[in-house]
C-alpha cells in the first residue's frame, strides 16, 4: 500500500533544502559584488539622477539665457541675427549654425563647435544673450557619469574611467536580479513587511526596510537604465541588444546617413554659407510643420524635431542647396528601418524622456534610488560586521 504521506514530506524537504542553497548563493552574489562596485554605482546613479533635468535646471539658473526680456513684433531674419552675433562674439568662435525653437519668448541657439557649446541670441533685438562653453558644471558630471572625470582616448588606448564604470553597470544588473531573488518572500506575511518602511522602528530596521522595499520598487526601472547604458560601454553587449530586437547594424547616430545635397556641395563645405538662404529654408520648414519642437539649420543640413514622447531623439532632416535654400532631399524618421531609430530609443529609455514628464520624474527617483541601496547596503553590511 503507498504511503500518501511520505513524498509530499520528501518533496518539500528537497524544495526547502534546494531553495536554501539558491537563497545563500545569491546572497553572497550580492553582496560580493556590491561591496567592491557600491562606490562606482553610487556616483553613477546620482550624477545620472541630476542628468535627468539638465535643461530644466540650466533655465531656471540662467533664464536671460533661454528667454527674452520682451517678446517685441516680428524675430530678425536668420542672416541678421547671425552677422550681429559675429560682430558681439570673438572672432576665434566658428558658428555652425542656429536652432529656432517656436516659442516667441525663446531665444535662438548658436551651434559651435564642440559637445553642447552654444551661445544664445534675443531674435528680435540681436543681442548675444550669453555663452555656453558646454565646459560647465554639466558637463562634468556627464564626464563622472560615463568616465569617471577620465576622457576617451583617441589613439586607441586604454579609458580606464569608462571601463570602470562599464563593469560596475554590468555588475549592477547582476545586483538587481539577485536582490530580486533574495528578496522573495517565503509567505503573506513576510511578503507584507518587504512591501513597506517602518518609519517608527531603530535606525537599522529603518535602513533595512528602505533597501528591502525601496529596491523593489525601483528595480525595474533601474534594470532598464543598467541595460540600455551598458550599450555605451561595450561594444559585443552594444550588438547583441540590437540582435535581441531584430537589427543587425550598429549605427552610431539615431539616424541613417543625411540625404546629400547636389553635387559639388561637400567641396564648398568649408567656405562662408550664405545665410541669405537660411531664411528661406526656415520659412519653407515652418510652412510644412503646423508644429515642432526645434528647427536647427547648419550649412546644407536642416533637422526638424517633433516628438515629444517615444524616441525623443528621433527627427526629419533635410538636404537645401546653400546658395538657393531650395529642399534637395529628405529622410523623414517615420522612413527609417529600424537600425536608424534603435539608437535613439536606447537613449529614450535611458534618460527617461520617452513617457514625458511622468517617465523622467520616475527615472529621477529610480536612479536617486540607486545611490541610496548602495549606501544602505554598505551601513547594513558594516554594521553587521560590528
């Protein structure tokens, strides 16, 4: 005769047991890689979280910059403002081109060289509002987030400050998964204090449930952000997150190749553009675009931005002959396969901006969440050793 009660007594010792040894395996996962890699995701996550609302921070410190003093009748012709910018700016400043946004109190932006450096000009007075050597207080914490404060090596050697940070962030996913693992709960009950602080309890227990419960409500979220920046570090992980979605190239930009211009044009390049016709390719681009978000014109290229959510890098761009500001050719977004919008979408994932405010406001708590587990992990990990 079987004996009901035997297997089922087995059964759950052997679950017991094995569940025991899963729980203390990816305990000490956790923990060994946290306590060398804590500090390195700990900067990572805040500079990210302070990253999130650049713009926003930078007009409301510098509101000249970003805003006109009067919005006074009808904005000066591209040429116009672009002369009167040179004649305030020194001659050593190269300007690239000009980004008009639709807003009547917004300033226009002068493109110069190098990462994020412009200078702002009041379209209806043209008067150079202020200058932005995209060397400020921004930028280096860009340079903390991805570098460390180190800089690319452009002969090819070893950036010792983006392999740090590349390996903490593949360490992090590690982390995450295995705090999710360790932080099953086992029935109600234990489940019910994993979801929630006790604001009333001792210091540790505080700590505790912050990094219990906090962790699992920004762990999604910051598995997101870890999975999409390690795009940015390593170049076998870059092609295999794009294998996972179907695509097969590589590109470095959101967007396929610009559409040339005529033939002759890439020779002239380096001459003066005539900014005569900056005007008239203005006027054509607000003529088909009822609404936009920026319009940034450069010699023979023009960029049209509109999408507020989704892939916010994403944009039509333009080819115009620099002598008569007529459209040559065009490559919309909506055209592009998707080897020329995954970029883009990685970048929208990761900064947060493809929901809108909602989305970036919840990767700003996320990403401020995992400074903070990374130093509570560390006061519970000392003070257990205590």
């Amino acid at each position: 005769m079987r004996n009901p009660v035997v297997f089922p007594i087995s059964r759950v010792f052997w679950t017991d047991k094995i569940e025991r040894k899963m729980r203390k395996l990816f305990t000490k996962i956790h923990l060994w890689l946290s306590v060398p890699f804590g500090i390195i995701i700990a900067i990572v996550c805040l500079t990210g979280a302070i990253l999130v609302f650049e713009q926003e921070i930078l007009r409301v410190c510098y509101p000249s910059r970003y805003y006109v003093e009067e919005v006074k009748g009808e904005p000066l012709p591209v040429d116009e403002l672009i002369l009167a910018a040179r004649r305030q700016l020194p001659d050593s400043i190269k300007i690239n081109g000009i980004r008009i946004y639709p807003d009547p109190a917004r300033t226009c932006q002068l493109v110069l060289p190098g990462k994020k450096a412009a200078a702002f000009i009041d379209p209806y007075t043209g008067q150079v509002t202020g200058v932005d050597d995209g060397r400020g207080f921004f930028m280096q914490v860009m340079r903390l987030h991805r570098w460390l404060l180190d800089s690319t090596k452009r002969d090819g050697g070893i950036a010792w400050g983006k392999m740090i940070v590349g390996y903490s962030t593949l360490a992090m996913a590690v982390i995450l998964l295995s705090g999710l693992v360790v932080w099953l709960p086992r029935n109600r009950k234990v489940l019910k204090n994993r979801l929630k602080v006790k604001l009333g309890a001792s210091r540790f227990r505080f700590w505790y449930d912050l990094h219990v419960a906090g962790g699992f409500y920004a762990a999604l979220l910051l598995l997101a952000l870890t999975l999409t920046g390690l795009t940015w570090s390593f170049g076998w992980y870059r092609n295999a997150f794009y294998q996972v979605f179907g695509v097969t190239a590589t590109p470095s930009k959101a967007h396929a190749q610009t559409p040339k211009s005529p033939a002759g044009q890439g020779e002239r390049r380096e001459r003066q553009p005539d900014y005569a016709c900056w005007e008239t390719v203005l006027s054509t681009l607000k003529g088909e675009y009822a609404d936009f978000n920026s319009i940034t014109i450069q010699n023979g290229e023009a960029t049209v931005s509109t999408a507020d959510y989704g892939n916010t890098r994403g944009s039509d761009r333009y080819a115009f002959d620099p002598k008569s500001g007529e459209i040559t050719g065009r490559q919309l977004y909506k055209d592009l396969p998707d080897s020329g919008k995954i970029r883009g979408w990685i970048y929208s994932v990761h900064a947060g901006t493809w929901g809108g405010t909602a989305t970036r406001i919840l990767s700003c708590l996320a990403s401020f969440m995992g400074a903070v587990l990374s130093l509570t992990g560390y006061y519970m990990w000392l003070k257990r050793r205590r």
